[in-house]
C-alpha cells in the first residue's frame, strides 16, 4: 500500500488542502482525505489508529465507506475539532476507545451506533467519553432510561442529543456549571420533567431539546444572551409559559418562548433554595415544638378542668348525699305520698342546682341520672 507522511499540524503546512497551525511529530497514514471544511483524516492500517485533526467542524465520514472501517480500533480526534457529525463511527463495529478533545462543543446523533466494543467512563448510569485530562467532558448516553433523577459529572462540557430523551419518569436534572452546550432532542418527551436550571455557562442549545416535555413548568437561565441560536427549543410544552432570566439577559426571546425577568432567577438563587431548605426545617422544628408545647399546655388545662371536675362532682355528691339524709329523716315520719312528692321535687331542685354549680361533663350527668330512681326507692320505703 501507498503511504503518506503528514506533519501534523505544523505551522505554515498543509494536507490535502487543510491548512494545520502547530504540533510536533511526523505520522504515517495508509489511507486519508478530508472530512470538513477544515478537517483532516488519516487511517494507519498497521496500527488501527484513526487521526482526525484540522479545526473546526466535522461534516463527512468518509471512513465509514470502502471497508476502511473494518480496520479502525481506536480513534484519536485531536485538539482544534469542534464537532462529532451524526452518525460519524456508526458501524465501526471493531472500535473499543475514542478520544475527544476539549475543543469539542457538539456531538451528533447516533455516530456510536452498533459499536458495541467501545469502553466508556462510566458515572451514575451515564457513559461519557473525554482525554487524559477529562474522563467525562462528553456525555454520550445512558446505561438505564427507566430514571426519575439524575447527576452529570461536574466535568461535563457536552449534552450529546437525545441523551435523555424518553426518560418518561425523569422528574429533576441537575445541569453543572461546566456545559457548554446541549444537544438536539436532548430532554425530548420527558414528560414528567417539571423545571430546569440552566447555568449561564450553556451558550448552545439544540433545536426540539425539550420538546413534548408536557409537564415542564418552570425553566431558569442564568445567561446573558439566547443560547438557542434561532432553534425552537420548547415547542409543545404546554405549561411552560416563559422563560425565567437574570436581569442581565439582553435577547427578547429563548429558543422561541417569550422571557420574563420575575425574580426566580437571581444569581442567589441557590444560596435562596438552601435557606429556604434550612427556613423549612427551622419551622418545622418550630411548629413541632409549638405543637408540642400546646398539647402540654392542652394537657394541664385538661388535668386542670379534671380536677374541677371531680371536685364539682364531690361538691355535688356532697350536697346531695347531706340533702338526701335530710329527707330521709322528714320522710321517716311521715308516709304521706304528698310529702313524698315534695321531699323529691326537693331532691330535684338540689341536684339540677349542684348541677349548675358544677357544670359537670356528660358523663357524670349520666351518673346522676342513673342514681336519682335509686334516691327515688330511698324515699318509698
């Protein structure tokens, strides 16, 4: 086979047209050609090893054609890339590792579909793809879409598309401060997904990345200017009113919905969700000990109305009891039933009075009701 010898990117040369800007060493490749605008390509087939370089975006894979892609193991993709094009290594059945540089703002859709060899970095059921320096600068998919949360690496650069899409029972995301962009369809038909914080780091969103997410309601974007770029972001989120922005944003519009400066969004926001989180549990140990301490205080003044009670009621007994031998003892001489009537209309009118007096619950109302025929027999025999 023909081989060329490529300076990489050596200042003031150039390959196959792709003018290169610096770098050290001299490679051999056996097959190459172009791949952008910018972008260069060159396959080694002793090593296996794919070289993508140049600047810029990639916008052709020209390796996948003429079986070249049955001899690639590995893939380097050097610094000065800014994009993966959709469906770039698709059928590369062989690869087992790629590498990407921290040039890369965008990744297509499906460019690792059918590699079923390729080793990722794994993270909370995310698989990313990066370099020595960053193990997870790019999120390429998700090992189980049956979530309801989950954490990106805090390394995160780039939101591949359709990362999360169908994640039916996805209801919060954390998005770090790192991402730049977010990609095609990335958030598409999430339909539990209620609000998003969006940090002002992201400044490329791609068209439909939240779409048919029916119940988003509420999305912050601590950001300057549209990071959609013109694309239509949100289109069927039917309870997404605006987008709430920092009094710093400059556009009318994000990503096609109207913004609104209403104050969610202010750059303490999360200082605010903390106390707010401590201001919650504070009032909630205070309402605990506010209830507790009335159920004390419903305690003793129940303790309190008890005694009141009882003593009333001893009161009463008392009364009656002294009452009922003073009849006993005018009834003792005497067998008329008149005297009888009388002795227990009196008797009548010192429990109904011992009753007024005490104001006695319904219990010990019942107790006297059950005693007065007993009182009653007293007075016949």
């Amino acid at each position: 086979m023909d081989t060329v010898n490529v300076l990489q990117n050596y200042e003031n040369s150039s390959f196959c047209g792709i003018q290169t800007s610096k770098v050290e060493a001299c490679v051999s490749f056996t097959f190459f050609g172009t791949c952008g605008d910018n972008c260069a390509w060159g396959l080694d087939a002793d090593t296996e090893v794919l070289t993508i370089f140049g600047s810029g975006e990639m916008t052709s894979y020209p390796w996948t054609r003429d079986n070249y892609k049955y001899l690639i193991k590995s893939v380097d993709i050097k610094n000065g890339i800014t994009s993966i094009v959709d469906y770039a290594f698709s059928g590369v059945s062989s690869l087992t590792s790629l590498t990407v540089p921290d040039s890369l703002t965008s990744i297509g859709e499906g460019p690792f579909y059918d590699c079923d060899e390729l080793q990722y970095n794994e993270d909370n059921n995310a698989l990313y793809l990066g370099n020595e320096g960053n193990l997870y600068l790019a999120l390429i998919r998700l090992k189980d879409k049956s979530i309801t949360s989950c954490k990106i690496n805090e390394n995160t650069k780039v939101i591949s598309d359709k990362v999360f899409s169908y994640c039916n029972s996805l209801t919060s995301i954390n998005i770090p401060d790192a991402v730049t962009s977010i990609g095609r369809y990335a958030f598409y038909n999430c339909e539990q997904l209620k609000s998003v914080n969006i940090p002002g780091s992201v400044t490329s969103i791609g068209g439909y990345a939240f779409k048919e997410c029916y119940a988003l309601s509420h999305v912050c974007y601590f950001g300057n200017t549209d990071p959609g770029n013109g694309n239509d972001v949100f289109p069927y989120c039917y309870n997404l009113r605006s987008v709430s922005v920092t009094e710093n944003y400059t556009d009318s519009s994000f990503g096609r919905k109207s913004v609104s400066n209403d104050g969610t969004c202010s750059e303490t926001s999360s200082s605010s969700s903390s106390s707010m989180s401590g201001s919650s549990s504070e009032s909630s140990s205070s309402s605990s000990s506010s209830i507790i301490g009335s159920s004390s205080s419903s305690s003793v003044s129940l303790h309190d109305s008890s005694s009141s009670v009882t003593d009333s009621s001893s009161n009463s007994s008392s009364s009656a009891s002294s009452s009922m031998s003073e009849s006993s003892s005018k009834s003792s001489g005497s067998t008329d039933s008149n005297s009888v009537k009388q002795q227990s209309s009196e008797q009548n009118t010192v429990l109904a009075g011992a009753e007024l007096s005490a104001k006695p619950s319904n219990w010990l109302v019942k107790a006297i009701a059950c005693l007065l025929p007993a009182v009653m027999l007293l007075f016949l025999y």
